[in-house]
DNA sequence: ATCAATATTATTGTACACGATTATTTTGCT
DNA sequence: AGCAAAATAATCGTGTACAATAATATTGAT
C-alpha cells in the first residue's frame, strides 16, 4: 500500500524546471554582455558590497570555492574583475571590480530591467511566489541539518 | 537614475537557492539507493510511464540527449535499466526499467516520502507556493519564446 | 615562541545542463 | 524508386555545482 509519486506533483520538480526556466531566460537577456547567470550574480553581489574575499562572496550567493575559483578566472579573462592575494592576510584573495565592470553597470542594469519586466507577473503575486519559496528554503535548511526524525 | 538591483530582492535568487537546498536534500534522501536528483525523477518518469525513447524521456523532464545519453548510461551501469534499439524505428533507444528498480519501487517510495513529510510544510502552502513557481515558470516561457518587445 | 587547530583558497573528480554538430534512420514528395 | 527533409541519439565543448583533499597562512593556548 505504498503512494506512488507524479512528477508533475512534486514542488521540487516544478522549482527545478523553474530554475532551468530562468538560466534560459537569463542566458538570453546577458547574451550581449556575454555573461552567464552564475557570473551575473557574483557582479551583483560585488556591485553590491564593493570589494571581498572569495569566501565573502560565497556566503552571499552560497557557493564555495570549488565553483567560483573556476568562475572568478573566466570574469578576470574577461575584464569584469580582478583577482589579488591580500596584504593583509595571505590566505584571502580580494576580488574587485574593474573600470568596465562598474561603467557597464547602469547598462546591465537597464538592459536586464526591461526584460524582466517583460514577464508578466504582478507584483503581488511576484512577492507571494518569492515569500513562499523563500519559505520552502528554509524549511529544507531545517530538515537537512536536522536527523530526519 | 537606475534602479539598483539587490540580490536578495530577485526571484530568480530564490528560485536558484531553493533548487540548490532541494538537490541537498534528495542527496541525502537518495543516499541509499545512491541515485542522484537527476536520476530520482528519471526513474520516476519510467515508473510512471513505462518503457519509453529517450526522446520521450526527455519530454517528460525537459531534458535533451547532451544530457540524458550520459546519465542513462549511469543508470544503465548500475542496473536500473536497460536500453536498446528499437526494432520498430532503428533511431529510437527504448528505456526499460531492470527487475532491480521495479522491485525497488515502492521502497524507494517509502523512503523518499518520509523524508519529504520531515519537511514541516502545511499541504496549503505546498500548493499555493507550486502552483505560484508553475505560473512564473509558465510566464517564462513565455517571455522567452516571444521577442522581448 | 611553539605548535596544534583553524581558516582560506585552489585542485581534483564526478555529475549534470545545454548548444552545436554528427551519424543514422525514417518519412514524404515526386 | 529516388532523394531531400525531418527525426532521433550520440558526441563534443563550455560552464556550473559540490564533496573531498591539498597547500598555505593565521590564530590561540600554553
């Protein structure tokens, strides 16, 4: 007597495509600045809180180094950062943004604005998806650092 | 005059997170059965369906063969299922589910469901933020397949 | 001051994701 | 029948993710 499991039932299935849905998306809003999504959010991030350390940005977007070492020399290769030991202490690499990262700013700014605002959600109900899977993130934070009973 | 753009305001972030905890979680939920997320719903999509192409596989994950050639191959190699030339359409792969995984089944069932009813999430939420994530995701392709103007 | 514990980044290996291309087979048109 | 167009998988290249490990630097307790 086992209930048996519908994709087209599960959250996480619908979050997944979702997910998928909005690197599509993106990928084609960044395509003039040949960025990818992962990359356009560590900008937002730096342009955010300035200069940090590699860890520093991790804790922003929850990813460690094994993803955003790689990740950090295709933005340096391509002009939007720079990447240097600290002084101050040797184990931290400073990462911060060049003259053309922060004068393209206003444009990516713009550019990925009006496409978002392309997408016809209310902002209503914008708020009420991002509250509730906010939620949902949390509660998966609880579950899995807990013993699951 | 630009608007700034704040990472923790945007959806997207959520929606990113969100599916990244939910990839933790089924990785420890699958641990047992050492499957991966991606491999979880392929199983699912074939004990649901039955044998079916790749193609059709991959219609029911939007998923392509860059992708799904691969990780059937894992699956494949670790005695979940078969795969083999059609007879009838010689470009066809049939997927077959191996008396493993249908024996499996309702363990594999079992086991996820327990995990899944740790998360302490009402049924009315689970609806409400599901149905919200498949509309924005609805809006999306939407917004993708047209022109952004 | 010494040295074990800790912190930070980089590296390695495995597994997706997907666009683009290739190889093979089937279909449809004449 | 003959052949261009379409369909299906596989392959290749690039870019994440992340666990595990390694390498180096800093800190803290004695």
């Amino acid at each position: 007597m086992v209930k048996p499991i519908h994709l087209d039932e599960q959250l996480c299935f619908s979050i997944y495509k979702a997910q998928k849905q909005f690197n599509h998306f993106y990928a084609q809003a960044l395509a003039p600045f040949k960025l990818t999504y992962p990359q356009y959010i560590t900008l937002l991030s730096l342009y955010e809180h300035g200069t940090m350390s590699v860890k520093e940005v991790g804790q922003t977007l929850a990813l460690d180094s094994g993803t955003l070492t790689p990740l950090m020399k295709r933005l340096e290769k391509d002009g939007w950062i720079t990447r240097k030991r600290s002084a101050v202490d040797e184990r931290r690499v400073d990462v911060s943004l060049t003259a053309k990262a922060l004068s393209l700013r206003d444009e990516i700014y713009e550019h990925v604005g009006s496409c978002v605002s392309a997408i016809d959600l209310s902002h209503d109900e914008f708020e009420a998806v991002k509250t509730g899977v906010d939620n949902v993130d949390a509660k998966l934070t609880a579950a899995i650092t807990q013993p699951t009973r």
